[in-house]
C-alpha cells in the first residue's frame, strides 16, 4: 500500500458504503465521517467513526469525499474550515460528481494547504462498487495519480485523463452518453413491444448486435423487471445533465440530445420520481403515452 496508511473516508451513502468495504478489504485503515451518522455504524467494528468532518481529514494520508454534488463537498471539506486540518503531504482525492470548474477550484484551495488533489469521479453504480470494478477518471498531476493507485486498485480501474478537472469532464461525457442511451433503451423496448414484439426477446436479440450496450443489458433488464429501486437515483442523473449544459453553454457549445434528455428527466421528478433509478425514465415514457411495459408486453394503463 505504498505510504499510504490512513484513509479519511467521507460520505458513506449508495456509492460510499462498497467503497469503503472494498478498501478494508485491502487492508487500509479508515476513519469515516457522514452527515447522517447512522449510516457510518455499519462499519463500526472495523473503522473509527469520526465525529466531525475536521476529526476525519485531521492525521489521513488520504482523504476521500464521496458527497451527493459539489455544494455539499464545497460546504463539508471547505467551507466549514474542515480542509484546514489536511496535514503536510496528504492527498484529496473528490470522487464525488462536481462541476469541472469548483473541482479547479478545490485543487488551488488544497495546494495552498500543502496538500495535492485529484478528482475522481467514477462510473459503474452500486454493483460496480460492490464488484470493485469501477471506472475511475482521474484529473491531476501525474505524481498525485500514481500515488493514488493502490488506493484505486482496491475499488476499480482508474485512468489518467489529465490535469484537474479533467476527470469531472469525463464524468460529463459518460453521464451524457448514460442519459441518452436509458432514453434510447426505453424508446425502443417500449416501441417493439406495442407492436406485438416480445420485449424480453427484443432485448435478448440486440445485445448481440451493435446496439449492445451496458444500458441495455442492465438497465433494459430492470426496465422490463420494473425494478426502479435505486443503484443511481434520478435525481441526481438529472443533476448531472444539468451540469452537462451548463458547461455546454460556457464552451459555447449546443447540446440538443442533453437537452432533450434533460428536459424529460425533469418531466420525471416533477411526476414524483426523484428516487428511482434513472433507468425510470421509463415511467416518464409511459406517462406520456398511457401506456405500461413489462416482461411480456405494453398494456394500455387504462385497461
């Protein structure tokens, strides 16, 4: 595990709570913290539970934030003072989902504290954190990463993309790509089946073919299983599409596929969906049509 003894892990939510797991399983010493405490005491008995966010970042090698979006982490490690007890030397590693521009921001704020930084945000969902096989797309100096990589080897595979905020540039690129396709997945499940196709077969049949994709063998399967518990709520996939057009717009660039997706994942929360998954965009679908897909068929909902 190179130098790095200590981790400071902070925010044991859907995503935190394998990380974490995956990194006492190699071995590392953590210290927890999270804004609901309850949630750090299923770790109890292997870890010590930090009071504060001060006391978890104060003596860590490492510190890691795995918050919602980047005003939480902005107010946990920044402005609350908490970054000031980051002692010589250590790295931060945000592996949170944060505007590119704040993830800058956080960098300068860290290197003027003696430390280095990288943001690293990752792809995969609960079942990639839970298998160790997340993507993780770093931005920072190249030192910052190799030092980081034992720490990444227990949770997934890491790439360098480059300097920092770069990795939240990538996070962009994948949650454009994540949000377009769930719409293309639900669109053409949903258009095969009211035509009397077999929805599970048509499904079956397109993996093998240039349309296979992870959203399509995953999130297709929770479509036509209706299983909408979250691995990544809604909510957030709309908060991702959101900061995918607002960098759109200062790169003075038009995105209209975002655009479009952006506008029905609104549609969505503002049905009272924020908590499924993003693979309900589904429910959006149906609503604008009447209509309810499942393993065998589209039914009429007023049937």
């Amino acid at each position: 595990m190179s130098s790095i003894r200590s981790i400071g892990f902070l925010g044991v939510g859907l995503m935190g709570a394998p990380m974490v797991s995956r990194l006492l399983d190699a071995g590392f010493d953590l210290t927890l913290w999270n804004r609901t405490a309850g949630k750090a005491e299923h770790f109890a008995d292997r870890v010590r539970i930090a009071g504060s966010a001060a006391d978890a970042v104060a003596d860590a090698d490492v510190v890691i934030t795995m918050l919602e979006n980047g005003e939480v982490v902005d107010q946990v490690l920044y402005r609350s003072g908490a970054i000031r007890q980051l002692k010589q030397g250590a790295l931060v590693i945000d592996m949170s989902s944060i505007e590119p521009g704040r993830a800058r921001e956080h960098g300068v704020v860290v290197a003027k504290q003696g430390g280095s930084y990288l943001d690293a945000p990752v792809s995969g969902g609960t079942r990639g954190a839970e298998a160790g096989s997340l993507s993780i797309m770093a931005g920072g100096e190249d030192d910052a990463f190799a030092r980081a990589m034992p720490v990444f080897q227990a949770m997934g595979r890491a790439t360098s993309i480059g300097p920092v905020g770069s990795g939240q540039l990538a996070k962009l690129a994948n949650q454009a790509i994540v949000g377009i396709t769930i719409g293309a997945v639900s669109e053409a499940l949903l258009l095969a089946a009211k035509g009397g196709a077999r929805p599970e077969k048509v499904r079956e049949a397109l993996l093998g073919g240039f349309a296979g994709s992870k959203i399509l063998e995953q999130h297709g399967e929770r479509m036509l299983q209706r299983n909408f518990q979250p691995g990544a709520p809604s909510r957030i996939q709309l908060k991702d599409l959101r900061m995918i057009l607002d960098e759109a717009r200062t790169e003075g660039l038009s995105l209209p596929l975002s655009q479009r997706v952006f506008e029905e994942y609104r549609a969505l929360l503002a049905s009272g969906h924020g908590e499924v998954d993003h693979s309900g965009l589904l429910l959006e679908l149906e609503r604008l049509n009447g209509v309810r897909l499942d393993n065998a068929a589209v039914t009429d909902k007023d049937s």
